[in-house]
C-alpha cells in the first residue's frame, strides 16, 4: 500500500505538494543558533505565505564533535542547543539578566564552541530553579514526561550526559570497566551520586519536547507537515550503543568489531569508512525489533513524515572490519528487510516514510521500497551526467516519488551549475530548453513541473545563493552546519514567486 496514494489510485495523505529544507538551526535569532522560538513561527508563517505544505529539517538529536545532526549522543532525545531562552526567562528559569549578558554571537553562522560554552551551562541550571519556583502543575507535567520516557530511553540518555561530563567528555568505552559494562551496583551508585545532574538532562528534554511539541501543533493547524530525518547508524560515542551494548557487533571491551560504510566506487576509490557500529539484526529480530519500534514512535511523535536515510542498509548493507582504514576490505551482508518494517507497522500502524534510495540501488533494494510503497527520491543535480536514460531526470519520474532541487549534502544549485563539468552544464540547457537567468530557479520549475508527488528545496536555491551557502560537505571534518538565513532574505517577492510556482504546477494546498 502506497504512502502517497490507496490502491486503485484515490489520493491520501498526500495530493501534489512542495516545501522547503531548512534545518532549525539554521533559522535567524539573537543567541547564536536558530531556535524553536519567534523565529520559528515566523518561518512557519512564511510557508504557509508561500503556499508549501512542508518543512523538511535535518535530525534532531543532540550533537557532538563535529556538530553534525547525523552523529548525535541520542537517536531518541532532542538538541538542547534548539531550545528557546525567552519562555525559560520568563518562568524563571534561568538566572535574571542571563540574556541580557548573552555574548555577541555571528550573524550569519552558528559558532557552536562559544555557543555551547555559553547556552549548557544555562539550561542545566534551569531544572534546580525550577525546583524552587514551578508550580504543582508544572511539576506534575514534567514526572508525567519521565514516567513515559525514562524506562525507553530517558534515563539512560541523562546518565550517559551526566557521565560523560563527569568523565571529562571521553567517550564511554574509556570510563571505568565497570560503568562501561553497566554494572548493576555501578549504575546505582552514579545515578545516587550524580542525581542532580541526571535530573537535569532529564528537565532539560522535557522543555524540548514540550517547545517542539508546541511549534509542530502550530505548524499542523495551519497545514504544514514536518518532514524529518533518521539516520540508519547512530553514533558509537552514544546512549543507544552504551545502553544497549547486545545489540550492536561490539567485543569485550564494549569497542566495534565491524563499522558502517560504502565500498569504493567512480567517485572514492577507497570508497567510504563511516564508522558507525552495526547492528546485531538478529538479536533485534528475536526481541521483536523493539528497539527500533521504539525509536519510531517517538520519531512519529515528532515529525509527520520520516524520511529513511541510507534506506539501501536495510536490505543489505557494507559491513567493514573495524581495524581497517578504509572501506576497500568490506562485504555486503543481508539486512532485516521486510520483517523489520512488518513489526514497525504492526505495532504502530502505517505512516507515510520516504526512503532515502540514492546511489547504486539493486533490484531488491527497488523492491522492498515498493513492497510497503515508500516513496524514493531523485536530485536534479544528478540528473544530466549521463544520457536520456538517467533516472533522475523528470521524464523518467513516477508520481510516488520526492524531487529535490539538491539535499542538505549537496552544494547549492548555484554553486553546483558553477563547477559541474561543461558537458553536464551543456545537457542541463538542452533539457531546459533555454538560458536561464537564474539556474535555480530554472530547476525549482522544472521540479515542480514534474509528476512527482512532493518536490522540496532547499530555502538557499530559493534565495539563489552560491556555495558560500551550502550547508554540509561530506569528507569535510569541519566547518559544516554553520549557515544561518538572515532576517529579511526571504523577501516579499521570492515568497510570491515561489507561491505564484506552486499555484501554477498544482501543488498549491486547495
């Protein structure tokens, strides 16, 4: 059964739509990151100005080293760095005059070390002034949020944070042999001994899930869905791997035997050693997957569609010896497939999932993403390196399926028509069929020209700006992440343009 439309063909969930890519850190706001404040309904606003129906945002976790979305500590917890000042200060929070002290941050870029060294401290502090000046009512919501979560993930969560600080931020497989194996006497003895600190990433999560919960509502009553990220991998130096050691191919010192990559191929001849520990399938399968339903119900709790990343690894993914340096000593091993997605849905029901299918893709690949009729993706800027066959160009769509102009991983289309070779820049005119003024526009055209369901851009194509503007580059250790939107870029015009786009290739909301 399709995600995207009912057998025989009746539309449901998803008639023709288009949305934007911004992540939330990206947006605007004095304290150095976007949050989940003023700015943030001020964007939904703009959205629904703009006539699109989605807001596609990275991952939400709670970054580490390297800042990146797809390397959090937490698969289940939400990013303190999102979280909104102004309502802490307002309940009293966070110590008076703290705002008013705030560093003087960039504009245009997310610093996350002075950003960190300045926000943590503050919202860890937050949960011992609420002890001191939260009514019942507050009290009982945020006992209510731990009773729901802290048997899942919660608690596990605030004591690896809790532990790590006190460790000196070294990764787990460092702390001491017995809070590393999770003793039962060493676990009790640190939650004891580090309870405030434990209680205060606990508080900390109940004010994210609360403002997020709060933005989503605002967002779903004026029509606009969240279209989030999940990363296949979660991160080694994290709670889900220190919390659930069995279920990942680890020795006995708690450290990988296997890591997570791609083989080599025309564009990296040692191909890709992501690092990432790999999943015991089998131990999952006999407990019922249950980790992973668990990690889709909060998933569902926080967007309205889930977008797979890396949706290949689940019929079959690249497993390479942890000692090797690169991925050329790897092998393709058989992932959970179906059985994984019939016990999600059994115990959740269906929700609409797009899956992440870029790449070399199999046929058996093809087929499990049909089999549950999850919706794959095509990349203009994929589309003119080859002939009239490329997969990516918009006469070889299907309706069930997601058009990007380019992804958070690509550059800009600006910077990327720039420095493409001039054969693809030559086939990119032919296709069009012109010169355009503008090639990004050009392409969010052609992209909501196409029959593809749901096109989606990233906000720098709509703003036409270069590769000072792209987001990530993958490879690139540092320096990623970083781009913020400037008040006043989106102006009155683009967001007419892009509206009069919508309405004119039927993908505005009736």
């Amino acid at each position: 059964m399709s995600k995207f439309q009912k057998r025989g063909g009746e539309d449901v969930d998803f008639p023709r739509m288009s949305g934007l890519l911004l992540h939330p850190t990206s947006l605007p706001g004095p304290y150095g990151i976007g949050d989940l404040g003023e700015a943030a309904y001020r964007w939904v606003d703009t959205l629904v100005q703009a006539r699109q129906q989605i807001w596609q945002i990275l991952p939400l976790g709670p970054t580490g080293y390297g800042d990146s979305p797809y390397q959090t500590h937490s698969a289940f917890a939400g990013n303190p760095l999102l979280l909104d000042l102004e309502p802490l200060a307002r309940a009293g929070y966070v110590p008076p005059g703290a705002l008013e002290a705030a560093p003087s941050f960039p504009a245009d870029r997310v610093d996350y070390g002075q950003l960190i060294r300045w926000k943590v401290p503050l919202l860890l502090s937050a949960h011992e002034r609420f002890e001191a000046v939260a009514d019942a009512a507050e009290r009982q919501a945020f006992e209510a949020f731990c009773d729901a979560h802290d048997a899942v993930w919660l608690h596990d969560y605030a004591l690896f944070m809790a532990l790590k600080a006190e460790f000196g931020g070294a990764p787990w497989d460092q702390w001491p042999p017995e809070v590393r194996r999770r003793e039962f006497g060493a676990l009790a003895h640190w939650s004891v001994r580090l309870a405030p600190q434990v209680m205060a990433h606990k508080f900390v999560q109940y004010l994210f899930f609360r403002q997020w919960g709060t933005l989503k509502a605002y967002a779903n009553e004026r029509g606009v869905r969240i279209l989030g990220d999940m990363p296949i991998y979660v991160a080694y130096d994290s709670a889900d791997v220190w919390a659930n050691q069995h279920l990942f191919h680890l020795d006995e010192e708690g450290r990988p035997t296997v890591v997570a990559g791609v083989p080599p191929d025309y564009f990296s001849p040692t191909g890709q050693r992501w690092g990432n520990p790999i999943y015991r399938w089998d131990r999952m399968e006999a407990e019922g997957f249950r980790w992973w339903v668990e990690r889709f119900r909060i998933a569902r709790q926080m967007v309205d569609i889930i977008r797979l990343d890396h949706f290949r690894g689940f019929e079959a993914y690249y497993e390479i010896p942890a000692e090797e340096e690169t991925a050329v000593r790897g092998r393709w091993v058989k992932g959970p497939g179906a059985a994984l997605f019939r016990a999600i849905f059994h115990e959740l029901g269906e929700f609409p999932i797009v899956a992440e299918d870029l790449g070399v893709i199999t046929e058996e690949v093809e087929r499990l993403r049909r089999q549950f009729g999850f919706p794959g993706m095509k990349v203009l800027q994929f589309a003119f390196s080859s002939d009239h066959t490329n997969s990516y160009l918009p006469h070889n769509y299907e309706p069930d399926c997601v058009v990007y102009t380019g992804t958070h991983d690509n550059d800009t289309t600006v910077g990327w028509f720039a420095t493409a070779p001039e054969s693809e820049r030559a086939h990119c005119l032919r296709y069009l069929g012109y010169q355009p003024d503008d090639i990004a526009w050009a392409l969010i055209r052609l992209a909501s020209a196409s029959v593809a369901r749901l096109a989606i851009f990233p906000v720098q194509d709509v703003l036409s700006l270069g590769s000072e503007a792209r987001m990530n580059t993958p490879g690139r250790p540092e320096g990623n992440w970083q781009w913020r939107l400037q008040p006043q870029m989106l102006t009155e015009a683009i967001i007419a343009r892009l509206a009069e786009v919508t309405e004119t290739y039927g993908r505005a909301p009736m």
